[in-house]
C-alpha cells in the first residue's frame, strides 16, 4: 500500500501542527532506498482563494504570485482504482500544494498512527505521476532536502 503513485485516504488526518481533517488524500510520491522514509503530499479541495485562472488541469509555477500547486479537475481520468476501474476526483478541483504540503514521515510512524484507518483508494497512471513529481521538483517553493526523493520514472 505504501508505494510511490498510491493515492490514500485516511480520516481523522491529524496535521503537524495538531489540527485535524475529518479526511485527507495523501499522494505517495516515493520512498527512501531503505523504505524507511516516504515522502507525501496533501491534497485539498479548497480553492476559494485561488484566482480563477489557475483552475485548470496542470501545474501552476508562479515565484511572484506565491503559487505553486498541481491541479486535478473533477471527473478526469489520472490512473485506476483498487478494482481496476478508472480512477478519477470527485470535487470540482483536487490540488497539490508545493509550498507546505510535502511531508516526510517514517513508514513505521505512518503505520502506527493510521494502520486501522488508512485505505488505498487509487493508484496514478506513469503519465499523471510525472507530471506531479516535475512540477514539485519544478517548485522555488518546495524544500530542498526533499527534492531528491522525488525520482521522475
């Protein structure tokens, strides 16, 4: 379930900083060699503050206007459910953020906290998994010491 790709759901995320989402999309991006380490993103549905130009399917590398996100628009085909069908987001945009959204954890932690709750829902195709993984690497915004886990296939 923890491979690089895998797109997880996980109710009653709890935050860094100690708030809790009643559910969360984690993004696998990749593991260290020795899997002890992985390196997930958030996504959100969230989108009030964002101008409308930049609600469309892509990457959005803005240094100026601090924007730095993957947007997925709703019904789009980006890879496969557990069953095999197409998987594809449900809200209007789905959106990864370069700026604060890319964690690492220890896999044992992320077991530990979720191993009853956690849940795979789909895995992405090699075609929308790159796309992600250029434009966070492409990001001023996201953390240097990071940047090297994220290996583009």
């Amino acid at each position: 379930m923890l491979l690089p790709k895998n797109i997880l759901s996980i109710p009653d995320y709890k935050f860094p900083n100690g708030n809790i989402s009643p559910k969360i999309l984690l993004v696998l991006a990749n593991k260290d060699i020795s899997n002890e380490v992985i390196i997930y993103t958030l996504t959100t549905s969230q989108t009030s503050s964002l101008p409308p130009k930049y609600l469309k399917q892509g990457c959005h590398n803005k240094t100026l206007e601090r924007i730095s996100m993957f947007v997925f628009e709703k019904d789009t085909v980006v890879g496969t459910k557990p069953d095999g069908q197409p998987f594809t987001f449900h809200e209007d945009y789905t959106v990864i953020q370069a700026q604060n959204n890319v964690i690492a954890i220890s896999t044992s932690k992320l077991l530990e906290q979720y191993s009853s709750t956690i849940k795979l829902i789909g895995t992405f195709n090699d075609t929308s998994y790159k796309r992600i993984l250029k434009c966070l690497r492409q990001s001023d915004f996201f953390q240097m010491n990071l940047r090297n886990f994220l290996q583009i296939l």
